[in-house]
C-alpha cells in the first residue's frame, strides 16, 4: 500500500507542466545528441550538466534522467544506421542492427530496438520503485565504517567490470582517486596538490573532467579517423513495423535481456555495457528456429536482447545511487554531481528528506520512455539527416557548446583551458585503450572515502580494526577480496577477457 501511495505522490509531482516539459527536453536533447557517432551518454549529461544549473533540483534530476536513457536509445539508432555504436552499450546492437539495414529491414530493427527499451525501461523502473525503500532502511544501518568498505567494494567491481586490462582499469581509478585529491584539505585548510596555481586550491572541478575526458576526448577520437570510416546512411527506412514472425522471435529474447539486465544493472562499474554482451551471448548460445537468419547476418534477437538489457541496467543502475549515495557506474557519478550542485545530498535521507524529489524522479522515467518511444519511432527520418551533417561543421559546434558551459559554471577561462587539456588526456586513454570510466567514480568516491575514513578513525580515536571488527563492514571488505581474489584467477581472467571481444 506504501508503494501506491509513494508512486501516486510521485505522479502528482511528475505531471505538473514543467516536469512533463524538462522530461520531454531531456529525452529529445539526450537522443539528439545519442544519435551522434561517438557520444554517448556519459559526454551527453557531463555537456548539458551545466544547462540545468538555474532549474529547480526536481525538475534538473528529471531532464538529466530524461538525457540518460535518451542517450542509451539514440545510441541504437546509430549502431544499426550507420553501423557506428553511439555509446559503448550500443557495440553489440552493430553486428545484427547494421546487417538488417543493410538488408532493408532498417524499419524492424528499429522498432525492435524502441519496444525492448520501452518494456526493459518499465520493468527496471517498477523494480526501483519496488526495492527503494527496504534498501533505504538497510542503509541507514551504515556508519562510515560501512560507507567505507562499501566503496572499497564499488571500486572493485569497477575494476572487474571495466573492459580490458584490469592492470589499467586500477590504473585509472588510482588516477581518479588522486585528481580527487587536488584542492584544500578540508581538515587542516592546507592546499593539497595545487602547485601554487590559485585556481586548483578549490579543487579540480567535476564538470571540467567530465567534459574534458569524455566529451573532447571523444571528439578528438572521431576527428583522428579517416574520411571514408565516417560511414554514412543513405538508404530508406521502410516498413517499420515488425511482422509476426518478428515478434515471435524477438518478445522472448526481450524478456531475456530485460531480466538479465535488471539483475546486472545495479553492479558497480558496467552494468548496461556488460548486460548488453551477457544478453547477447545468451541469445547466440539458444537454438535458432527453422528458417530463422544467423546471428551476425541481421538477426532481429541480436538487436532486441542486448538493447532491452541495457536499458533495464540504466534504470536500475538507479537503485544503489538513490539508497545508498554510490555511484555504480560513470553516469550514475554525474548524477551525484548533479545533486551536490543543487544541495541534495545523495544517499538514503533523500526518501525521508525529499520524498517528492525521489518518487517524482521514478514516475517521470516511466512517463520519460513513454515519451521515447512515441517521440522516436516518427522522427527516424530526421535522425537519418542528422547523421549526414558533415563532421566538419558539426563537431565545432559541440566543443563551441561545451567551453559556453564551462565558462558559464565559474565564469573562469582557466576552466576552458582544463577541460582542452583533459581533452588530450582523454584522446590518449582511447588510443592507450584505457577505458576512462573507472577514472570518474574514483574521482567522485575519493573525497567520500577520504571523508568517512577519518570520521570512522575519528569515532574509533584512530583504532583502523573499526573496519574489521563491525560486522557489515567486515562482510563488505571479504566480498571485496574474494571478488578481487576470483577476477585475478588465470581462468577467470581469459574468460572475463573473452566476454568483452565479439566476433
């Protein structure tokens, strides 16, 4: 009954005028900007961030929620038109997606991949509204100890679940933990790590890094490729509907992949990246009906199981954030970024402090994939043009867009020149093949972990066997070990290696 009456608070929020209007732009800015090659929906929210600086908290969570899953379903489009994943969720949706246009059947993959984000996106937004508040009352068992080891945990499972090296991904979050570092201690007011430059004794700021690493990084990354690579669409979408045979073959591989990624979502690191493969892999291992196409040959299950995956991960990637104040993966981190920016501390007094803010933000993301599928299936056509503006005229606009933002956060052009130089570092992971994301959650966990190691040494007058000694926190810490203990086994570690390559 509690559900009903939180869910229906959150619907009154939700559907006032405003609301309604800040989920619509932030599904249309969030898809538009999706749909570009090589931006995904990490440099979508850390570009359009400081666009919701003058809004109300309610209304700037519920647009950047909207940025977020329109980002996910933009990012499909791309990989099946232009055969160019729009973000990195979206690799796997290439190699059947792309096959089908090709063939034709641009139209069925497309709704294939609108309906399975549309169902996914309900089932994992009724499971955040479902667990909410149970994890929000085990969360306020948490003392720093706790918070602590649980982000020992989180970075963890960051590093087992980033794609290639682990040695780089620890390498990355060690890195992320450091520029957290940079700014004066909040202690002793000493500067840590400013080298006598006025402007870092405030720190490094998130919105610099964010945009910097994954905006110019990525933007950089496309500019480095060739003219003939830019592959562009140029045939016809028709008949976009599926047929019969198509919905027999693809609502059990949306179940699958809404299940698999419900689960895999709320893991720290990569949950939509790793349910996308995980849901893949699954439909390649179940036996093809009689007459049904190969996979990698435009198999319409190819396209409906990963995308459905990965956008029950996004939502459900929601639920650590909300109860317990973690970021589970890079976008998740933006988020918290986000609610410090407006005064919202994340974590599990949001629900108690803030109910309207938190059961507004579950109901606009169902009214939000409500309006992605209706917004998207008719303007295919103009993503389609969209995706001929030539790269020369359009990626100029998008850095222009950028340094406007992060000047307008401090109105500082120091900021500028960091987000350019976070740029060339962010192009040099990519030819590294370091994967930037762990570097993000380091960044926002490392004044947090900072923060509630001291108090717990604080509380305890400097006993470290504090972490050892209270139960969840031990629990927490052996769960970290044993997951770092089974990755770096040599079997696991080929096959974990295996998961992130597709044929």
């Amino acid at each position: 009954m509690d559900l009903i009456n939180n869910l229906s608070l959150g619907f009154g929020v939700a559907f006032t005028f405003q609301n309604l209007a800040y989920a619509f732009i932030g599904c249309l800015l969030g898809t538009l900007i999706g749909v570009l090659p090589g931006i995904g929906p990490v440099a979508t929210i850390a570009m359009l961030l400081p666009a919701t600086y003058a809004l109300p908290p309610i209304a700037a969570l519920i647009m950047l929620a909207g940025i977020y899953y329109g980002a996910q379903y933009g990012g499909s489009t791309t990989a099946i038109l232009v055969n160019l994943p729009g973000e990195s969720s979206s690799v796997v949706t290439v190699i059947d997606g792309y096959q089908m246009a090709r063939k034709g059947r641009a139209g069925p993959a497309l709704a294939a991949a609108g309906i399975g984000s549309f169902f996914a996106g309900c089932v994992g937004t009724l499971i955040l509204a479902s667990f909410a508040a149970p994890l929000t009352e085990v969360a306020f068992k948490f003392g720093p100890a706790e918070y602590f080891s649980l982000m020992i945990l989180g970075l963890i499972g960051a590093v087992v679940l980033a794609s290639g090296s682990l040695l780089k991904a620890v390498g990355m979050i060690v890195l992320g933990l450091l520029l957290g570092l940079v700014g004066t201690d909040v202690n002793s007011g000493v500067a840590r790590y400013s080298f006598d430059i006025p402007e870092l004794t405030d720190g490094i700021g998130f919105i610099t890094i964010a945009m910097g690493v994954f905006g110019y990084g990525e933007i950089i990354a496309n500019l480095a490729k060739t003219e003939d690579k830019r592959e562009v669409f140029t045939g016809k979408v028709t008949g976009l509907f599926p047929t019969k045979e198509d919905f027999r073959n693809m609502i059990p591989a949306i179940l699958r992949g809404t299940a698999l990624g419900s689960m895999l979502g709320i893991l720290p690191g990569g949950g939509a990246l790793l349910s996308a493969f995980a849901a893949y892999t699954i439909e390649k291992k179940t036996k093809l009906r009689p007459g049904e196409v190969p996979f990698g040959q435009g198999n319409i299950r190819g396209v409906a199981a990963p995308e459905s995956a990965n956008n029950a991960g996004s939502q459900t990637s929601f639920i650590p954030l909300l109860t317990l104040g973690i970021p589970p993966n890079a976008v998740m981190a933006l988020m918290v970024g986000a609610m410090t920016i407006h005064n919202i501390q994340p974590g599990p007094q949001v629900m108690t402090s803030n109910p309207e803010l938190f059961w507004g933000l579950i109901a606009s993301m169902w009214i939000g994939n409500a309006m992605l599928i209706i917004l998207n299936l008719p303007l295919i056509g103009m993503w389609i043009k969209l995706l001929t503006v030539p790269y020369r005229w359009l990626f100029p606009a998008i850095i222009l867009f950028c340094a406007i933002g992060v000047y307008s956060t401090n109105n500082n052009t120091f900021d500028i020149w960091m987000v350019g130089a976070f740029g060339v570092i962010g192009y040099t992971f990519i030819k590294l093949g370091m994967e930037p994301a762990p570097l993000l959650l380091g960044f926002i966990l490392g004044p947090m972990m900072e923060e509630n190691l001291r108090r717990a040494l604080l509380l305890s007058r400097g006993d470290w066997s504090v972490f050892v000694t209270r139960g969840l926190s031990a629990s927490l810490l052996a769960a970290a070990a044993v997951l770092l203990i089974i990755v770096l086994l040599p079997s696991v570690k080929s096959k974990r290696e295996e998961a992130f390559v597709e044929d």
